[in-house]
C-alpha cells in the first residue's frame, strides 16, 4: 500500500489545530465547536455575550481536555473582526480553522420587512461573514496553510416566502465561498461552506410548532424532522480536517433531504 492512501482515519484528528468559531457559544456553533474539540482542536468562541461564551468556553474544556477560549465582538464591525483575530493569535499563535457560523433571520412578507431590517440581516450574515474571512486571511497566508467553513444554508440555495432578508444573505454566502474559495486556494487556504437545512436552533424556535414551520420547513424534509445539532458536526469536522484538501468553493447540504427532491 503506498503511503498516499494510508493516513485513513488519521486525516480527521485535528490535534493540535487551532479554530475560531464565530456565534460559538450556541446553537450548530456551539455544536461545531464541540465537533473540532473532541477532534483535538483548541478553539476560540466568538460571541456577543461575554457570560454565556465564557460558560460554554469551560464547559469544552472540560468535556474535551482542549484549550477553549472566549472572546466577545460584533462580527459586523471590520475593528472587531480583526480584534478576534488577534485574540486568537494572542490565546494559541496561529489560526488554522475559521467557521463564520454567526447570522440572524427576520422573517416576514417584503411589505411588512423594513430597509432597516434587510440591512440588519446583511451586515450580520453577508458583511460579519466577508470581514472574518478578511481578518484571518493575513495568517493563514502567512502559515501557508488554512480552512475556512462559512455557514450558508439550504435557503441560499432555494426560496422560501417571507425570507428574503434570509435568503438574500446565504445566497451571497454561497457566492463569496466560491469566489474566495478561487482566489485562496493558491496559498494553500481551502474555502467551503455548509448548507444547514431546518435545526432546531434558538433562531428557530419562534415557528418550530406553527403550520408554516411544520409545513413548509419540517415539511420539505425527506427526514420530515428538524435536524439534531449533533448532526452538523461530522461535516464540520471533516472540511476542518486534511481530508478536505482537494475541495475548493464547495457545498455540502445537511438538510434532511431538502434540495434532494
């Protein structure tokens, strides 16, 4: 057997691999986190409150015998994307994985969403997302080496009434993967993204148990569920590890099934 094809499982062991989660302390973040940490990434948990990144920092820690920081920002401001930066350099010296797993979602028909609301979305989702990759990208060039995981969703790929805030914003995330995904993979920085289908997240609990949230979002799924958080781990975990390496810009649905119809 040659030595190409015998590293196997070995390429999913993150050890010694650092990575920075943005909207870390909840929700698929929190679970993502938890996927790299028991792979034997230390991370750093990017949130907006400093108590509940702190819990969920020691309780990684704990559970998982990796280092696990805090570090408190809004993605959506360029100083504070660049600060978390060096917070990550400051805790472990380099940075080796980002997920720009951070995004809200105002729902509602396009007379009933206010400008302010759409731009709310878009600086969250479309800018805290550009100025994280910004913000890391100086590093992993320097390293020579990098991952980067944006959270799209299945809404960037298909519509849905009443999210055009939503679908906008992943729909730009989808493009931005691909576009950055080219314009870093000759420094060796693979960029990919995850299309979360309907989890039962925080974000979501306000139509868990209405008809639209049964109908038109459980409702699309082949699974006809929403999804576990623990079910996104596995796709983090393997574009975080060497065995993503020759992909580029790519997409991978974890959605029950959605876009499969």
């Amino acid at each position: 057997m040659s030595k190409e094809t015998l590293p196997g499982i070995r390429q999913f062991d993150l050890s010694g691999k650092t990575a920075v989660i943005t909207g870390g302390s909840k929700g698929l973040g929190l679970a993502m986190a938890a996927g790299l940490a028991s792979a034997g990434a230390s991370v750093l948990l990017v949130n907006r409150n400093p108590d509940e990144g702190a819990a969920a920092a020691r309780e990684l820690s704990e559970d998982f015998g990796v280092k696990a920081v805090s570090f408190s920002a809004d993605i959506a401001q360029p100083g504070q994307a660049d600060a978390m930066a060096q917070a990550a350099l400051d805790a472990f010296g380099r940075i080796d994985i980002l997920i720009n797993s951070a995004g809200i979602n105002i729902r509602g028909p396009i007379d009933e969403v206010t400008p302010d609301d759409f731009d709310k979305v878009m600086r969250v989702n479309v800018n805290g997302t550009w100025l994280c990759c910004r913000a890391v990208t100086p590093q992993m060039k320097r390293q020579g080496s990098g991952k980067i995981i944006n959270l799209a969703s299945t809404l960037g790929l298909v519509g849905l009434a009443n999210r055009t805030p939503y679908t906008a914003s992943k729909g730009a995330v989808v493009q931005m993967t691909r576009a950055l995904g080219v314009e870093l993979a000759p420094f060796n920085i693979n960029v990919n993204a995850i299309c979360p289908g309907p989890f039962l997240t925080e974000m979501n609990l306000p139509i868990a148990d209405t008809e639209d949230g049964q109908k038109f979002v459980v409702g699309a799924t082949v699974l006809g569920r929403w999804g576990h958080l623990r079910e996104i781990q596995g796709a983090a975990i393997f574009l975080a590890s060497d065995a993503a390496s020759y992909m580029v810009g790519s997409l991978i649905t974890v959605d029950g099934g959605w876009t499969a119809r």
